[in-house]
C-alpha cells in the first residue's frame, strides 16, 4: 500500500496532520531559539554555551522519557497529543518573553528544556499512534513517509524563523517574537488531535499494574526488555547511538564554522543564512530518505541498507567533511542527513514492526532517551577541545570512525536472527 492510498484514510490524514503542525512548531522554535542563542549580535557564544543549548534541548527527555513512555502505554494517546502540544505552546511564549527580556543561560535554557521535554513526549505518542491508523503490511511505508514529511515540515518551520527574523529583527526583541510564532503550531496539532475518537490511537492493551506510581517507574526496565526481545530493534540501537554520536560532533563543527570561520560567496552563504542552506539540503536529503527506503529494504532487505547507509555517512564524513570548505560541507549535509534519515526509518520500522503495542511507547521513549544523552556527552566532551573556528579535523576523524563501529556493530548484533 502506497501514501496514495494511506491517504484516503481520514484517520492517517488527521495523524499526519497532527504531525505537520507539531514538527513544524518544531522548526521555528528550534530556529528561533538558535538564532536568538547563537546568532544575536546582543549575546556572545562559544563552544561550551552551545554544547550547554543541546544539553537543555536534548537531555530534560532524556530524564523523564522511560517514564513518559509508560504513560504513553497507559494513557489515552489522543488526550496524551491535545493536552501535551497545549502545555507546550506555555512553554514556548514563556521562552520567547525570556528571550525578549534578554535572559540567558540557566533561566532560558531551563524554559527550553522543558518546551524540548514536551516536543519529545509528543513526538514519541505520534510514533505509537502510527500502527493504529496504518495496516501493518504498510508500516515501512506509511512510517518513511510520515517522518520525512514530518521533518520536512520542521525544516520549513526553521526556514519561517529565518524569514521572520529578517521581518522582526535579530536582537532580543525580534528574537522573541520569531519564536513565539511557534505556538501556532502546537494550538493546531491541538485541535487536529482533539477529533479523533477516545482510545483510537491506543493503547489497545494496558499490561500495567494498578499504582500509576509503579507503572511510571518501571518503564525504562520494561523498554529495555522489549528492545532486547527483539533483535532488529537490539541492533539498530546499536547503528542509531554511532549516528547520533557521530551527527552531534559534526553539527557542532558546522555551527561553529559556518559563525566563526566561513564567509559567503556568490550563492553560499555563512552566518544563520548558511545556518539555513545546510537545513534545507538536510531537508533534500530527507526526503530522497524517505523516498527510496521502503524499495530499499524491499530491494535488499534491512541489514544490507542500514550498514550501507552507514558507510555513505562515513564516507561523507570523511570526504567533505575534512576539507572544511562551505561547498563541501553543504554537500555532507544532504548526504549524512540523507543517510541518517534512512537508518532511522529502518529502526522506526523495527519497533513498530516487531513490539507489541503494549510496549511500543516505552520503546520509543527509551529509544529518544538513550541518543538524546549520548549526543549531549559527544558535543560536550568536543566543545571542551574544539577551537573556537571550528576547524578540527581530529574530531571529524572520530565521527568517521564511529560510523564504521556502529556499521560493525549492527553486522554483529543482526546475527542474532536473520534481518536480511
């Protein structure tokens, strides 16, 4: 079943729509915050101020994901996705009066983390909810789909804040409003979620004990259970940690290039402009992901496509990235996002596919959780030695090197049943 069909399905239209609106509201926030963070002529960043922004993106869900996700097994996800997207909008006006009342570190970063914590909540009970609106025999498919166009959606989201920054300004003032345009989203996804029935999204079984308290508790044990049951999900945790290590190192690079050392010349832009070229050819690289996937792994079956895009990654890494030159790291953008894009589909596809909904939220949850820290500890440790340019070949060395790991590792783990 192709999206042509899907898409006659009025309730996997209301979960896409859901989704466009949340991961757009993703974008500009996200946007917003790092223009307003990195690129505000009223503030000064250095490599540890920006490790310090995704740790307060990245690790509040981090803490509190194992035990979201027992409630994403427990609880009504429909009322999960209304209630959640409207606590974030709170979230987002009050990062955005901070920012325009020119807070910066501990306060707005702790307003970010739990706008982030939220996000992550939501984008887990999306995830969850998919099997209840698409056949199984259609899951590889409805899920690229969904999660590219998702993550399209959140790079035009970014693409709004940038556009909306030049209407507004760059300074506090300006700042503030470019994020605050971000509640739009979450009031919308809102109301889209708000008219599905009660309990259509799952959970269908509730294997929780009775005491909330003790239900919330044991929800990273019961995750790592569930993954550990299941061989390709085992293995792909494995490729996604190299990944998330790996993209963290080289993100930090290109921020730090594109604001320090690059300048911009003819079409190529430095600066947040560059900031937001790189976002769009990650965009491409999305969505050509989210197009071959399923007729890869049709064509060569999940193993053969997850250590291939691996290798792409690497090679990416290691060929474009090293030069540090704008045009080429443009081109590793489009290429490691691409690649990334495709092994996240696969790994989506492996839990949904192969956990029981009475543990799937939990899986995700312990899914975001486990690749939100190790990407935090990979910028942190690379801001401390990083210098301030970015040029740190070293450090793309190592990013190489950890996807030919995690390539090795996927091999070994794939053995435990046969994935090919």
């Amino acid at each position: 079943m192709g999206p042509r069909t899907l898409l006659r399905d009025p309730e996997f239209r209301r979960l896409l729509f859901t989704r466009f609106a949340s991961q757009w509201a993703d974008g500009v926030y996200r946007a917003g915050l790092a223009g307003a963070v990195l690129f505000n002529p009223e503030r000064a960043t250095d490599p540890l101020a920006i490790a310090g922004g995704f740790a307060a993106l990245l690790l509040p869900y981090s803490f509190i994901g194992p035990f979201a996700g027992a409630l994403l097994d427990r609880w009504d996800r429909r009322r999960v996705l209304v209630f959640a997207n409207l606590f974030r909008g709170v979230a987002i006006l009050a990062s955005a009066t901070s920012v325009g009342l020119g807070a910066s570190g501990l306060p707005l970063f702790t307003l970010a983390l739990a706008a982030e914590g939220i996000a992550r909540f939501i984008g887990s009970g999306l995830s969850a909810s998919l099997p209840h609106v698409a056949p199984t025999s259609s899951l590889v498919t409805a899920n690229a789909f969904v999660t590219t166009i998702g993550s399209l959606m959140a790079v035009i989201g970014g693409g709004c804040a940038i556009g909306l920054r030049t209407v507004f300004g760059s300074d506090n003032a300006g700042s503030a409003y470019s994020t605050a345009f971000a509640v739009i989203g979450t009031v919308v996804a809102a109301f889209i979620a708000s008219r599905f029935a009660p309990g259509h999204l799952g959970p269908s079984i509730v294997d929780e004990p009775a005491s909330a308290v003790v239900a919330v508790a044991r929800g990273l044990a019961d995750g790592a259970r569930a993954a550990w049951r299941a061989p390709s999900v085992t293995a792909g945790f494995i490729a996604l940690f190299a990944h998330r290590v790996s993209y963290g190192i080289s993100l930090l690079v290109t921020l730090l290039l594109m604001r320090n050392a690059f300048v911009s010349h003819g079409l190529l832009r430095a600066g947040l402009p560059g900031i937001g070229q790189v976002a769009f050819l990650a965009g491409a690289g999305i969505l050509l992901a989210g197009l071959v996937t399923a007729r890869l792994i049709a064509a060569f079956g999940r193993l053969r496509v997850v250590i291939s895009s691996l290798l792409l990654a690497a090679a990416a890494q290691a060929g474009l990235g090293l030069p540090m030159q704008l045009s080429t790291v443009l081109v590793a953008s489009f290429l490691i996002t691409g690649a990334g894009q495709v092994l996240k589909l696969c790994v989506d596809s492996s839990v949904q596919l192969d956990v029981g909904d009475e543990s799937r939220g939990r899986v995700f949850a312990l899914y975001d959780t486990l690749f939100n820290i190790m990407q935090v500890v990979a910028v942190s440790i690379a801001a401390a030695v990083i210098p301030v340019d970015g040029r740190s070949p070293v450090l793309l060395l190592v990013a190489t090197a950890m996807y030919l790991i995690g390539a090795f590792g996927y091999f070994v783990a794939s053995r435990r049943n046969n994935l090919g």
